[in-house]
C-alpha cells in the first residue's frame, strides 16, 4: 500500500504520475485524481513526445464541455506509474485542459479501477493498492 | 538541485524540468529547468523533441477561495 498526504481545502487533489511509452520516453506530470472521470487524461502534446500519434487514433469518445461537444483521441499508453502502483497499457483521452486549472491532466477510472482506493478527507490520506 | 527548491525559486510558474536523480519508486529527487514561463504551452511546445526524462508541473498553489473546478473525461 501507498499513501501521500493531501490538503482537503484544496479545490483538486493534485498528484504526480509517471507516463511511459514503448520508446522508453518518459513524462512526469501532475494531474488532478478524479474518480468521477471515466478515462485518465492527458495533453495531446505530452502524448507526441512520447511517441504517440493520437491524430492516428481509430477509438475516440466524446466529451462534453463547457464550450460544447467535442471529440478526443483515446490511445493506450505503455504504462503509468503513481507512487509505487504501476500499470501496463492503460487507455488514455487526449485532450487539453484549461490553463487554469493548474494541472496537466487527469487520473481517472481507466487506471483507478484496477485498484483499492481510499481517501480519507477529514485526515487528508489518500491510499491506493492492489488487493 | 533538488525539485522541492527548484519549485520554490520558480514560485507560480510553469516548470519544465529534466530530472537527474530518483528515488527507489523513479520519483524525482533532483533536476535541472530547462524552461520555465507564466505561459503553460510555451512549456508543452519545448518538450516536444526531448527524449530525457521530464517533470512538467505548475509550481503554485492552487487558489482556494473563488475558485471551483469541474473536470470531464
């Protein structure tokens, strides 16, 4: 098991998650954990350093957003890493958040799902790993 | 130098940052900024050809009062 310690007054719970292709590229980034978001989500540029060509993508989904309705690449990145847990092959929507939500992107249920979470609000804990 | 240091001299600023030293888990410990800007796809954009490894990361708070997120995906 894994655990940080987060501030409950924050707006987000903000984390750091390591993507890596299958080039052996990597990106630390910082997103926000979101357990109400279907996919995991990052930027479209940090996915082309990687080595991925999310323009190619055959899968999309739909997202919609403040501005309207809008379509996304969905790729499958080699394998993303929190704290101690990592996991191979994980699906992946490209796509840009605003700037001011100060993080890259999103760690949502297409990685959350393979694991036991807690969050602990009152106490600011957040534990994550396999059962 | 150390990220934590790093993060406080470029205080409220996008980092762009090419890590030097993990620890056990691959978390970085030290590195060395290769760019930082108040502007987030100035940093996007300079990563795009670097094949080292990087930490990209807002280095502020987050604002508390005002301020509500609602994310999608």
């Amino acid at each position: 098991m894994a655990k940080i310690n987060f501030d409950p007054q924050s707006p987000v719970i903000a984390i750091d998650i390591t993507l890596e292709s299958e080039r052996g590229i990597k990106r630390r980034i910082r997103v926000a954990l979101d357990t109400g978001a279907t996919y995991t989500m990052i930027p479209w540029e940090i996915a082309e350093a990687l080595g991925y060509k999310p323009e190619m993508s055959k899968e999309k989904v739909t997202l919609i957003t403040a501005s309207g309705v809008e379509t996304a690449p969905l790729i499958e990145i080699k394998k993303i890493t929190f704290l101690a847990e990592g996991l191979n092959n994980v699906p992946v929507v490209c796509h840009d958040l605003p700037p001011k939500s100060y993080v890259t992107g999103l760690l949502g249920s297409s990685f959350l799902r393979h694991f036991k979470i807690t969050i602990d609000y009152p106490k600011g804990i957040f534990e994550i790993s396999r059962e | 130098m150390n990220i934590e240091k790093l993060k406080k001299r470029y205080k409220n600023e996008w980092l762009l940052i090419k890590i030097t030293k993990t620890d056990k888990q691959d978390r970085p410990i030290e590195g060395e900024v290769l760019l930082h800007s108040k502007n987030r796809d100035e940093i996007y954009e300079a990563q795009k050809n670097i094949k080292d490894y990087l930490y990209i990361a807002y280095s502020g708070e987050m604002p508390k009062k005002g301020f509500a997120v609602a994310f999608y995906g």
